[in-house]
C-alpha cells in the first residue's frame, strides 16, 4: 500500500463537515485559504441537513443548509473528501502538520455519477436507512438523501449481496467494485477540529421503554418524521400506522442527569421541543402536544418569544420530569410524572411520547491526535484552553476548536464558534506560529 | 490480478471476499416480507393494523416494510379511515 | 363561461414574503393556479404603473405581500408601501376601476397560512365583483 | 436585446413532473420568440445537468439561460455559478419557481399547476430577453477596520485584526478600557477575575504598532459606506499629560474637593472629578472629568501633570470596514420595581458584584453587615408587561455565580434566589448543582404572579407564591436584596443613528441573519459583535467578536470589493430634481448633482442597496431598478397574462 | 405564609441525612416511586420542606412513614440528592420528636452517648449479678420478671405516651374531627400492618425482602412470647421448647442474610446505612443467637458452669429492651403501624 499513498498539502485541515466545520471551512477558503475538508459520513452538511425547521425563526433547515453546502462544494479553495476518515494528526512544528486521511471505497465514480437512481431502484436489498433514523429502509445501493452533496449514489457494501444488478444498469457505468481504501498522507499549517456531538442514546434509559415500546421515539426520529423529505410522507406512529394525536415531549432526556454521566444541559432540547410542538400543531391540527420539562431553557435571540408564541398557540407545559413510562395494549403510554405545580404524582396517557434526547461528545476526535495530547475537559468535550479570551484554542497550539465538539450548543451559537475558529486559525497562519 | 471488466466488476468483488451469511438472510427476508406484504394487497386495500392480523407481523414491521414498498413505488397510500386515525393501502398501479 | 378562479398578480418580496409564499407550496397550502407572484427586493419599491398595468393586461385583482416591519430596508418600508397604495388606489378611482381589486397585507417569512387565507378571501371577493 | 435563450424544466424527481405537465410545459415554450433550446431534465442542479447546460451555452453561444425549477431562494446562485462557469454573464440567467409556486402549491389541480407553469416560464422568458449583462460594482477597499468600543469583544477582535495584518482603529468612548469586564471579580468558568482579563488584553494591545487605541472618542459622523468609511471622531481630552508622576496624581486625587457618584461601581460610591476606576486601569493614568471639575485649581497645585489647557480634538480615520462592540446596558429597574430605589438595601446584581468586590472579610454594606442575601431574577427581563420580552440570557448564571463568591469570600451567607426557572443552560448547569449542594434555596414563581417585595422601616420581606412549594406563599427577610438585572441596549442610541444599524424586536442591533450571516448588517461593510447584538457572556461575545473579524477582514483584506449591481439608475434626461428620491431613500445614497445648468439626482453606487424604495415616488418616473425597470415588469405581466 | 429555616437542614444532617440540598425539584423521584399515588405524593415534597426547614409541615405529615425505602428514587435520582436516605432521616428525626423524653435524639445525633448508654446498661446488668454473687437461678429469675416488666414500663412510660404525642402532631394539631367509632373500626388496620407491613408489597423491588421481613416480625413476636409468657428458659413443655428453638433460628437467620446485605450493600436501602439501623440488627441477631445458646446450654445441662453466656444475654436483652427498643430504631415498628393507622383515620 505504501506506494499508493498520496501526498498533498493545504493551508487547513477541518475534521468534520457539518454546520461548524462547513462554516470555518468557507471563511477560510473566502479569505484566500485553502483547505482540506474531511468528514465521516457520506454527505457533508451534518446533523442540520437533516433537521425539519430551525428555531426560532422556523426556517426550512434544508434551505439554509444547502445553499451552504453548495458553497463549500463548488468553492475552489475547498477540497472535500467524504467518506473518508483522518486517522492520525501529527505536529511536526509550527504551522506544519502532517495527518493520514482514508478515503473509503464509495464503489462508485463520484464525477460519473448523474444520480439517476437506476442503480437504487434495481438494488434488491433493503436495510434500514440511517439517514431516515431507520424508520424506514434503504438501499444497499443508494443516494443517502434527495438533497446530500455530492449527491451522488453509493453502495453500502456491508450489506450488498454482490449481485450485480446496479452495474448492470447504471448508464454511465460508474459502480466500481473494485475501489480500494485509498491514503493520503497530508501537510497541513492548522487544523481544525469539528466533529460534532452524539444524540444521546435513550436505551441507556430502560424506564422510559425506547426500543421496546415502538411509540416511543428519540426527538431525532421526530425531526425525520417532520422534515420536508420525511420518511411517511405523514406524521405516524411507527408501532401501528396510526396518526398520532396526543403527543408527548419529554425534555431532559439524558441531560442533567447524573445518573447517566451527562450532569449539563444540552441547551438545544428546550427549543427544539418547542419547535417541533409548534410544527406538530401545523401539521396535526386535531393534536395536542405536551412537553414535560424541569425548566424551559429559551435564552437566546428570539427564543423566549419563540416559547410564548407556543404557549398562545396551545402547546401544554407541564413542570415535571418523566419518572417511568408503560405500554398499553393499544400501543398508547401512560407516563408517570409529578405535576409541580399541583405537587401531585399524576398518570397521563399519550398515544406517542417523543424523548428530547440530549448532547453527548463525541469522543473519536482526541485520539487521532499522536505526539501532542489534544486535551478533553472533564465531560470528554474538547478542551478549551482559554474558554474566555480565546475560547477555540485547544491544548495544541494550531489546533482549534468549532462547533458542538467543544460542548453543547445551537445552531447560530457554532456557527459563530466556527468563525471564531477560522479567524483564530487565520491569525495564526498569518502570524506564522 | 486481473483487470476486471467495468460494467461487471461485482463479480470481482465477490470472488475476493465473498458476500456476508447475514447480508443474504437480510435479502431473503426481505423479499419474502415484500412478497407477502404485495400478496396481501392483491385482494384489496389494507390497513396496516389489518396487514399485522393477516400476516401475524408485529406492527412496527409491517410499517417498515410498507413505508419502504411505499418509497420505492411500489404501494401507494389510499384513504384515511373516518376516525382519521389509519390509512389504508394499495398497490401502485 | 363562469371563471373557476381570479386572476391575481401578486408582488412579494425577495426576502420576506417571496419565502413565506415558498413555503405555502412546501406545506401543500393550495390556492388558486392563476395566482402569480414577481418578487421585487422591496414592496415599497412598486411601481404604481405596473399595477395599472396588470388591470390593462386582464388581471382581476393585484396583492401586495408586504414586508411589514420584518423589512430588512429599514422601517419606512410600511409607510411608504401604504402611501403607494394609496397612489395607486387614486389612481384607480380615476380610471373607474375598483379600489378594492388592490389589496395589500404584510406578510412575514413565515406567514404562509395567512398568505393563502388573504389570497382565497381575495378570490372569493373578486370572483363575487366580477359576476355581478 | 437576447435572441439565443435556453430553457430548462426540472422534473426535480417527480416533484414538479407529478403535478406539472413538464412536457407540454417545453413544447409551448419552444415557439416563444427568441428560445433556442428547450430541454427538461431530472434534476437540474445535478452535477450532470450543470455540465450539460455549460457546454449548450457554450457549443450554441446562447445569449440567456432560464431554469424552471425550484425556489430560487435554494439555487438561484448555483445557476448563476452555471452561466459563469460557461462564460455567459450571471445576470442573463432568470429563474423561475415552478415548484414551491407551482407543482407543490397546485398538486390539486394538474392542468392548473401545468398553465401556471407555461406562464411563469413564459413571463422567465420575457425577462432574460430584456436582460442585461452586468458587472459588479468594483470599488476600492482601504485595509483598515474600526472598531467601535474596546471591551473584551472589541478588544479581542482589535487583537485578532492585528494579527491579521489589518490595522485597526479601536475607539473607546470611556477614558479606560475594558467595559464591562474590568467592573467584575472573578469571572465564571476560569477563576481570572475581569481585571486580569481586561490588563493582559490591554497589554497585547500596547504592544501592537498596528492598532491605534483612542480612548475619551466618540464617533460623530459617517461619510462613506463600505470600503471607504470615513469616520469623524470627537475626542476628549485627558487633561493629564502623557508623563505623570504616579504618586503627585495620587495626591491630586486626594486634594480634589468634588464628589460625584462612581459609574464605574454603579453609583454605590463616589469618586473624585479627578480619578480612576482602579489603581491599575488601563490607560494607566487618570483623567479629569471635565463636567463636574469646578477648575479649583487645587489639583494643579500638587500635581505638575494636570494641563487644563488640552483642548477636544476632531479626528478622522479612514476604514474600510467597521465593527461596532458597543456592548450593553445593564437595565436599570423603576422606582419601587422590587422595592427598587424604597429600600438602601436593594440593589443590583452589578452593583452587588461591586459590593462583593470592595468588602474584604467581611460583607458589610451601608453600615450593616450582610449575612442573609435574596435574589430577584428576571428583573427587566422576560417581562409581561414592558418592552423587555427576550431572556437576558446571562443573568441566571451570572447571579448564580456572584452569590457562590459572596459565599466563598464572606462566611455566614445564606442565599435565597426568588427565579422564573433557572436557566444555567449548557456547562453552566454545574454551577447551579453546586450551589444548590451549597445549600442556597431557589424559589419559583411564573410571570403572572411574581414574588412581591416589601419594605416596612427599612426593613426588606421578600414573598413569593413558590410552585416547588406547592404554591405556598414563603417569605424572606433579607438584609440585601439583589435586583438579577437583565441586559438592554445602550441607552446611547447615537452611534447607530450615525450608521443607520436596523434594531430587532429586542431593540438590539440586527444580524442580517442569525445563522446565514450572524454577523453582518444590511449596512454593507458593517459588522456587530458582543451584547450589543443580544445578551451574550464573555465567551459568546469574544466567539462573535472573532467571526466578525474575519468577515471584517474579507471586506479590506483584498483592497477592493465587489457589489451587487442590482442598484437605482436615474434617467437625466427625464430627472428635474425635486429631492422625493433623496427622502425615500434609506440609505443616503441619493445625491443632488449639478449638470450643466440641470440640477439631476444621482446615484452612489456603492452605497445603493437596490430596495427600489425611490422608485414609486418620482413623479416623472425618471428611475429605473436595474433588473426591474418598466420594461422588464410589464412584459412579465403581459407573459403571465398570455393565453395558453 | 411561611419563613424559611436554614438551620434545619444541618439538624437533618446529624440524622443521617445528606445531598438533599442537591434537589432541583424536578419530582423524579416522586414519579418512580411506587408507593406515591395523587393522594401521597413523595418523597419530593418531603425533600422541599426539608430544604426550606418547614418542621411543622413535616411533624404533621405521615408520608415519612408511608415510604418503606425500596430505593428507587435514590437509584434514579438525577441530581444525586438522596431521596431514600432524607426519607430515613426523616423517620429518624420524627422519632426524636415524638419521643417526650429526648433520648432519641440524643441517641440518634450521638454515636458518643449511644455507647454509653449501652455500656450504663451492660454495667447494671453486671452489678446486679455481682450483687447476686452471680447466682445463676436467682439472675435468671430477676431476668424473667425484668423482662415482664420492661415490656409494660417501656410501653406505658415511654411508648404510649409519645404514640399521643404522634397523634397529637398528626391529628389533634391540624384540627382534624374523628368520630370515636371510626378509632375503632379502623383498628383492624393498624394491626394488620403492625404485623405485616403489607404496603411493602406495592414497592418496586423484589417481594422477598417483604417475607422475609414478615418471617423475622413473626420470629420476633414468638421469641418475645415464649419467652416472657411462656417462660421457655424454665419451660418442660416440650412444645414450648421447640417452639422456642424454631423462632430463635429464625430470627437469627434472618437477621444473618440483613447483616451481610448491609455489608454488601446490594440495595440502595444499605448502602448509606447508620449506626442505629446496624445496632438494630445486629442486636435482634444477638438477642436469637444468645437466647438459643442459653436454652441449648441448659438443655446439655452445661449452663450452670457457663453463667456467663446467660449475663451476655441478659445484658443484650437488656440493652435491647431499655435502649433500642423505647428509643431505637425498634420504634419505626411502631409508629409504622400507627402512621397507616391514623392514615385511614385522616382519610375518612
């Protein structure tokens, strides 16, 4: 293999292409930078491409996203590889970093690709679409969403059966078994990191029945369910098909919580409940919506007037964090809470019950770090060095930090981290260390 | 190694590392399930809690599958029942 | 033959009311198909003639979806989007045209819901003028 | 006039095709006048149809491209970016929406939807016809930023300019630097208090020969726009010279005979007329406040450094870029709001930080010795009734925070918070979980029934009907009350007059967008950062300081920019200036010129925004928006207006 | 209108209490309880009023003692505040207060005066003996009607009179009109607590530690029957005897499995526990142990020449009897009882 490695050289290395990685990467190709972008999945544009409407001015998170991403893919200063993965980041001295990229195999020539489909309607397989939150299935063969960039198909080979048929008619003939994982070797002057954040994972709480009781659901699958390419066309209960019409919001799900190691808040539930509740009342007209909180969190521009705007419009509050939750045969939950107001234990029943699932780091970012330790504060985020004054410096010197992999935050909040970041990480390209 | 052909480099593929036990049950499965699930709408529109009762397939499954058949054009959603409550289903035309 | 729908020529704006209309689409909010929008970057930049002649051109009714205070223009946009109005609806006395076929209401960027009932209130009206 | 158009219809799979008839919509639009080409596709803005549509207007030298397709807000500029790309000038591409305006919002009615859409490509056509090519406004761009206010958020992007290699002018409207950070103690998250902050960002600044500091300034005009920003700025004098003897000033200070309240602790003590905040303020020496200075003279005596004779001076910087960090004003509570300006004994959480800050040992206040403090949050904030409905953002933390080093500092504490719901959001939560381990007792009320404050003989009760209590009303007898005062705008509203910055709803400065662009105004070149754009704490106020640098950086760093040509033309011929335009125009970009003997408006265009708002109010219908003009309308209207 | 007591917190902590400072009120712990229902609802409330020092609110309150510590709002508790344990502290303190005399409070906040008390009561017990010049039958004679009389001084000194303060505090106090006849009908209630703590059932965790509490309250009864009532020490009746022996195992056993959970802390119930909840059990476990090695030793024939193995059981009888029992945690069984007993009576 070690023949095969390319090697190349930018001004920057960004790890991950979501919102924040995306952002710094543009602000650094507009300044006459170039950059490497790299990001995991197979599309860039993170977990806000996915998102149905952002808070508090309800924009369509898609129209706000893919004129950036259309940005970031045509911009000359940017290259971006998906799928691919940064194994390792050395420094080797003042604005000289080395880092080991791996492109894996898409099985598919991205440039020859038209995204026709064909491939996808002839792929027999059908496994559970990530990108949907696997409510419903997918290709092994497949585009991973109408509006991924590149949009381009690709085949999830773990699950392919080798058969042949997509081949057989792409009319451009691009799927290509016989990709290899392909290494480049990089030089970089800085770097910085954007790896985003976990959803926590509410299995980790079995009183709330996730996994067991089908009406549950995390407030990701939810957001699915109400974005414009939304996997039911409709709002459904994903245990029986029913419209659902009275609906639960339980916030602090996995945040704030010690007995799940994430004692903080994830500062986004709060709002994106309350954003969902709103969109639900749109799309629901007939259903009430309930958000069960300990307190409602809407600090920033706008938002405590997004939260009364919900309130006038019919959505339920009520003080009282979800104790345990209990199936009924028809499919609907009886959820167990303390009304605080009232001071009373209560019983309600929902037919669905949304988890607001909260903010966890993600912690694959600090290892690929050799030589220099890049440092994670004490919940496993990235550490900030100089949280006041210079709040994206890292432990390395060069290495900087942009979005939620430093801690929990919202959407305008990491992207003005990430222009933190890439003003930080101009300065010092320009400064020369 | 040989070149292989473009157009039919699966085949490739599949001499070199072969294909996973569990990725062909996956597709077995499911072209059974979709088998029966279109089987089953041949006699008429069907909701999914009636789809579960016929096909003894826990609801949640039946929705998968049909959301998916639903995707890739091969049933079509019909009406809502009165109580607006479940939809039936047909097959596309 | 009786007319089904109005004709309606609707003057949104680029930044505003454009998206609001968008996304009266996107939500599948239907109204009429002879509902047509020009998005120009402000309504307070309208000219009245364009609107005298969209009545010259046969069109029922024109709608102005303003931006009200969201205007990104500053905040004499509501004002001076009211005093073009009021040009134009002299304007349409003069020539014997009824004011009330123009109407305008700010519609914010996310104001689709309301976009759609002032347009299928707006049809109704005209529909009703016109036949008798 | 374009005579070799190509037209795309977009399936935009099935989205359009499933309610549009997309084929009928190309057979009725190849006979229009002046389509060469014709085309539907499936998507058109995959790559495959990009690279398609440039070598079709490459191979047939089309002369305008329209793409009937989706919402132009998502692809206008892809397709504009196509045309670039094939050498043909962006602004003969039209879009039209025949999506979200038309398959989506018709999926009832088909053949409607398909009319619909043969007119509006149609009315497309009629357009690109009559468009023109144009090219950006290419104007020269001094690299050079101001920044407006030197606290930690325009301090911090002063810094960050600098080492960009962007020379900065930083002006200060006070004599000392630092704004709000240098009034608090320890701050939250890294035990350095404000000072400390506030002197190692002083330093990095002194050290720097590309950053100019003027402090005691105050902007007071604005001749320019964008690139060329010329700014005229009023500075006061210090009335010390620059080489002072520390120890004769100390005297001076000592000597001085007036005695005015002190700003820099929120009035809960007094200062000299000549004075400092701190022994070791930035810049390091004092000032005279001129105002309340009676000229004694009795300062002069024992200070040679005193000079009464420095005079105000004008000064101009030329920019290309301004940053306004302007930061923020605590709010001031009304008379009897909370027992507000009734008791001594309430104050507010700045002046409380004050408080902590000057007691050592023990917390002693007026005389008495503090031991039992309640708090009252949301003050100015949230508000029912009132015009401060947003949350403060900062305040929970922030007094959470001051009542755990009251604690720390002073022993005996006992902290009773009367809240709306604690809203220590993200990391922050550890601090209310470990002031709750401290033992401090927080209450609840809602909006509608906040805890009510009495004073009887001095004496402060504080009720509140506690939800977490079952409603039970529980009252505290405090020796201090705490006022948790929310953050409003500058009272100052003159520097945003001077560059015409669009408030929000919260009467804080506006981003054009919160998440598109946070950090730019609709006022081309200018940029904010810091609270002065919505509560924020230090480390959002510095990360948005740091993004508005680089934006501000983009707009010099090139020297020169270019703007949208979409702007106002004026048709002299037709202009016999009677200043209507001028007046509706928002952005002072109308100018009367003489030209020969014909007084006729004129246009600046780099300042021009291209609202159009002149247009309806010539009464000789002299101007035209470009893109817009009569022309182009009126044949739209009449393309809509075609039988099918 | 009430004014908050933050000194209450600190007195709360010297019954065991602790964290509960911690509680953001978020009613978790009211939610997975199972005992909690709309009409009871706790622990969290019991948690607030604690914090803000509410004592009257608490001393009228019997939610305490409707809690029966199965741990889950501990378990689940999302700030840590120890809900179980404040509820125990609870109980703990409401004994003090109930108690006229002040000596459980003293022996609950102290560890310092417990032992000495213990150590008072052993030396008494071994100066009596001496006094006797450790004549074995007279001693056992004087324990037998030491025993009787303990049992009725204790109750009706100690006991009864704090079981009317209790009422007094539950019932009396807030004003609360209940018709004699209902004191009587509702007897039934108290008893069949008393004897079952039947509630426990209703907890969430496992029904063994029910029966097994069950086993060891009837084993307890038996021993104190055979042994006051039927004099087993003395006792020829064979089926007094084996009788005798099987509710001494019993207790033993019993109190064996409680020990070694305690120090395996397996429940959350256990993991936080005080000396008190130690010395009781350890105590009920000496108490079987040494009563069965007395009658096993008289039934050799050996325990003339082991006088001292029946001193040790009269000091621990002892100790049990004057200590733990009148200020012990022996009393929970009590006012257990009495708490759902005046709980029917409130609630009709």
């Amino acid at each position: 293999m070690a023949d095969n490695i390319k090697t190349s050289s930018y001004d920057a290395l960004v790890i991950g292409a979501g919102i924040a990685g995306g952002e710094a990467a543009l602000n650094l190709a507009n300044n006459g930078y170039s950059v490497l972008l790299v990001e995991k999945d197979l599309s860039v544009g993170g977990k806000m491409i996915l998102l149905s409407k952002v808070f508090p001015t309800l924009d369509c998170a898609a129209c706000i996203t893919t004129p950036k991403v259309s940005e970031i893919s045509r911009h000359p200063g940017i290259t971006i590889y998906t799928g691919s993965e940064v194994r390792r980041v050395v420094k080797k001295s003042e604005n000289n970093f080395e880092a080991e990229v791996v492109k894996h195999p898409r099985y598919v020539i991205e440039d020859d690709c038209t995204a026709c489909q064909l491939c996808e309607q002839a792929c027999p397989v059908v496994v559970k679409d990530q990108y949907q939150y696997n409510l419903v299935g997918r290709k092994a063969a497949f585009i991973p969403f109408s509006i991924a960039s590149p949009r381009v198909a690709a085949i999830d080979i773990e699950n392919c059966t080798l058969c042949g048929a997509c081949e057989k008619v792409c009319p451009t003939k691009c799927i290509d078994f016989t990709m290899e994982p392909e290494e480049f070797l990089v030089s970089v002057g800085t770097v910085i990191v954007a790896t985003g954040f976990r959803l926590f994972d509410p299995l980790n709480m079995p009183r709330y029945g996730y996994g067991e009781y089908k009406n549950v659901l995390t407030s990701m699958e939810m957001e699915r369910q109400l974005a414009p390419t939304r996997p039911f066309n409709t709002i459904l209960r994903p245990g029986d098909g029913k419209m659902p019409d009275k609906l639960a919001y339980v916030l602090c799900t996995g945040s704030r919580d010690a007995t799940v190691g994430n004692p903080i808040c994830s500062q986004i539930c709060c709002m994106y409940s309350i954003k969902q509740a709103q969109l639900l009342m749109g799309a629901l007209p007939m259903a009430d919506v309930t958000i069960y909180y300990i307190n409602i969190r809407s600090f920033g521009k706008g938002f405590e007037e997004f939260y009364e705007q919900a309130k006038g419009m019919g959505v339920n509050f009520i003080k009282g964090k979800i104790g345990k939750i209990t199936e009924k045969e028809n499919g609907n939950l009886v959820l167990r809470y303390e009304d605080i107001n009232e001071n009373r234990l209560r019983e309600a029943e929902h037919d669905m019950v949304i988890l607001s699932v909260g903010v966890l780091p993600n912690p694959d970012a600090a290892s690929i770090f050799q030589g220099e330790e890049l440092k994670l504060d004490h919940l496993n985020f990235i550490g900030q060095a100089r949280p006041l004054a210079n709040p994206s410096e890292t432990s390395i010197k060069g290495v900087f930090v942009a979005g939620t992999a430093s801690g929990p935050m919202d959407i305008p909040d990491s992207i003005l981290s990430a222009g933190s970041a890439s003003s930080e990480a101009m300065s010092y390209l320009i400064r020369k260390g | 190694m040989e070149e292989a052909e473009k157009g039919k480099t699966s085949r490739y593929l599949r001499d070199k590392k072969g294909v996973s036990e569990e990725a062909r049950e996956n597709l077995k499965k499911f072209t059974r399930i979709r088998k029966s699930i279109l089987d089953a709408l041949k006699e008429g529109e069907m909701t999914i809690a009636q789809l579960s009762q016929k096909l003894s397939m826990p609801g949640h499954e039946v929705v998968f599958y049909l959301m998916t058949l639903v995707k890739y054009g091969q049933v079509q959603t019909g009406e809502i029942d009165d109580m607006d409550e479940y939809y039936s289903y047909k097959l596309k035309k | 033959m009786e007319k089904k729908s109005a004709r309606i020529l609707v003057f949104s704006t680029e930044k505003i009311s454009d998206p609001a209309i968008d996304m009266a689409g996107l939500l599948k909010l239907h109204y009429p198909p002879t509902v047509y929008t020009i998005a120009v970057p402000c309504s307070s930049g309208i000219k009245p003639r364009w609107i005298m002649h969209a009545y010259e051109q046969g069109f029922d009714g024109v709608f102005i979806a303003a931006d009200g205070s969201d205007c990104t223009y500053g905040e004499s946009c509501t004002e001076k989007t009211g005093r073009l109005v009021e040009v134009t609806h002299q304007m349409m006395k003069g020539r014997n045209i009824d004011p009330a076929r123009l109407r305008m209401a700010a519609i914010c960027s996310v104001c689709s819901e309301s976009f759609v009932k002032q347009i299928k209130s707006f049809n109704q009206y005209l529909l009703q003028s016109t036949k008798s | 006039m374009n005579k070799r158009l190509g037209v795309y219809i977009c399936h935009c799979g099935g989205n359009i095709s499933d309610y549009v008839d997309v084929e009928k919509v190309k057979e009725s639009i190849e006979g229009e006048e002046g389509v060469f080409l014709a085309k539907t596709t499936m998507f058109a803005c995959s790559d495959a149809t990009q690279k398609e549509m440039v070598e079709d207007i490459r191979n047939n030298n089309l002369d305008g491209l329209v793409v009937a397709s989706c919402s132009p807000k998502l692809h206008l500029l892809t397709f504009r970016a196509v045309s670039e790309r094939a050498l043909l000038n962006k602004y003969n591409y039209v879009h039209a929406n025949i999506r979200e305006q038309g398959s989506w919002a018709h999926s009832d009615d088909k053949a409607g939807a398909t009319a619909k859409a043969i007119q509006l490509v149609r009315s497309a056509v009629a357009k690109v016809r009559l468009a023109r090519s144009l090219d950006p406004i290419i104007i020269p761009s001094k690299k050079a930023v101001a920044v407006i206010g030197a606290g930690v958020a325009g301090m911090r992007a002063a810094i960050e300019l600098s080492d960009m290699g962007c020379p900065v002018t930083l002006i200060e409207r006070e004599h000392f630097v630092g704004g709000r950070t240098s009034q608090w103690d320890i701050l939250f998250t890294t035990n350095q208090t404000g000072k400390e902050l506030v002197t190692k960002l002083y330093n990095d600044i002194a050290g720097r020969d590309n950053i100019t500091l003027i402090t005691g300034a105050e902007v007071i005009s604005n001749t320019g726009s964008i690139g060329d920003f010329v700014l005229k700025i009023r500075v006061t004098p210090r009335y010390i010279m620059d080489k002072c003897d520390e120890n004769n000033l100390a005297k001076a200070i000592e000597v001085c005979p007036v005695v005015v309240p002190d700003n820099f602790n929120f009035t809960i003590t007094s200062r000299k007329a000549i004075y400092h905040n701190f022994p070791s303020e930035y810049p390091h020496y004092p000032v005279i406040d001129i105002e309340n200075c009676t000229r004694c003279g009795e300062c002069e005596k024992v200070c040679k450094s005193v000079d009464f004779s420095q005079q105000e001076q004008i000064v101009e910087v030329n920019v290309g870029s301004v940053m306004m960090a302007t930061g923020f004003d605590p709010y001031t509570p009304g008379e009897g709001e909370f027992g507000y300006k009734l008791s001594d004994f309430a104050v507010t959480l700045p002046q409380f930080k004050r408080i902590t800050d000057l007691n050592e040992g023990r917390l002693v206040y007026k005389g008495k010795e503090i031991r039992n403090i309640a708090y009252i949050y949301c003050v100015g904030s949230r508000q029912s009734e009132g015009d401060n409905n947003y949350c403060s953002r900062y305040c929970c933390t922030s007094a959470i925070h001051a009542s755990l080093e009251a604690k720390r500092k002073f022993s005996n504490i006992s902290n009773f918070h009367f809240t709306r719901g604690v809203r220590t959001y993200g990391k922050q939560e550890l601090l209310y979980a470990e002031s709750l381990r401290m033992g401090d007792i927080y209450f609840q009320a809602y909006e509608e029934n906040p805890p009510s404050v009495d004073v009887n003989n001095g004496e402060i009760s504080v009720s509140i009907n506690d939800i977490m209590t079952g409603g039970r009303e529980i009252t505290v007898e405090p020796d201090l009350l705490v006022l948790v005062t929310g953050m409003v705008p500058r009272s100052d509203n003159s520097v945003a007059s001077i560059f015409k910055l669009p408030k929000g709803r919260d009467r804080f400065f506006n981003e054009i967008h919160m998440k598109l662009r946070p950090v730019e105004t609709v006022i081309d070149g200018i940029t904010i950062c810091g609270a002065c754009q919505g509560p924020k704490n230090i480390t959002e106020s510095v990360n948005s300081a740091l993004s508005a640098a680089a934006k501000s950086f983009s707009f010099v760093n090139k020297g020169q920019l270019a703007l949208e040509p979409i702007i106002a033309e004026v048709d002299k011929e037709t202009c016999n200036w009677c200043g209507k335009c001028q007046e509706a125009c928002p952005f002072d970009a109308v100018k009367m010129v003489k030209e020969g003997e014909k007084e006729v408006a004129v246009i600046n265009n780099s300042v021009c925004k291209g609202c159009g708002m002149c247009l309806p109010v010539c009464p000789v219908n002299a101007i035209d928006l470009i893109a817009f003009s009569d022309n182009e309308i009126e044949n739209m209207i009449d393309a809509l207006s075609s039988n099918i | 209108m009430a004014a908050v007591n933050t000194a209450f917190s600190r007195e709360l902590s010297k019954f065991g209490a602790f964290d509960f400072n911690a509680c953001y009120n978020c009613g978790n712990c009211t939610a997975v309880c199972s005992l909690s229902n709309e009409t009871d609802s706790f622990p969290r409330e019991m948690i607030r009023f604690s914090v803000l020092g509410l004592e009257d609110d608490i001393k009228g309150s019997l939610k305490p003692w409707l809690c029966y510590y199965c741990g889950e709002c501990t378990t689940h508790c999302p700030q840590q505040a120890e809900p179980g344990e404040l509820m125990m502290s609870l109980r703990r303190w409401l004994t003090s207060v109930y108690d006229w005399t002040g000596l459980s409070g003293l022996l609950y906040r102290s560890l310092t005066a417990t032992v000495a008390a213990m150590t008072a009561v052993a030396l008494g017990v071994l100066a009596y003996a001496f006094h006797e010049d450790l004549h074995l039958e007279k001693i056992m004679h004087t324990g037998h009607l030491f025993e009787m009389v303990a049992i009725a001084a204790v109750f009706s000194v100690i006991l009864l009179p704090n079981l009317v303060r209790m009422w007094y505090f539950i019932i009396l106090k807030p004003g609360l009109r209940i018709p004699v006849k209902k004191y009587i009908t509702s007897l039934a209630d108290l008893f069949i607590h008393m004897f079952t703590q039947k509630r426990t059932l209703g907890c969430d965790d496992s029904q063994v530690r029910w029966f097994e509490h069950l086993v060891l309250v009837f084993g307890y009864l038996g021993l104190l029957f055979t042994t006051v009532f039927l004099d087993w020490f003395s006792s020829d009746s064979a089926f007094v005897i084996t009788l005798g022996y099987v509710v001494s195992i019993i207790i033993f056993t019993v109190t064996i499995i409680f020990v070694g959970e305690r120090i395996a802390r397996k429940r959350e119930m256990n993991s936080k526990s005080q000396p008190s909840d130690w010395m009781f059990v350890v105590w009920l476990f000496l108490m079987g142990i040494s009563a069965f090695a007395v009658r096993l030793f008289s039934d050799l024939g050996i325990l003339e020449s082991n006088t001292w193995l029946y001193l040790t059981h009269l000091i621990i009888l002892a100790q049990w009897a004057l200590v733990i029992v009148p200020f012990g945690k022996w009393t929970h069984f009590l006012y257990r009882s009495f708490a759902m007993y005046f709980d029917k009576l409130k609630k009709s």
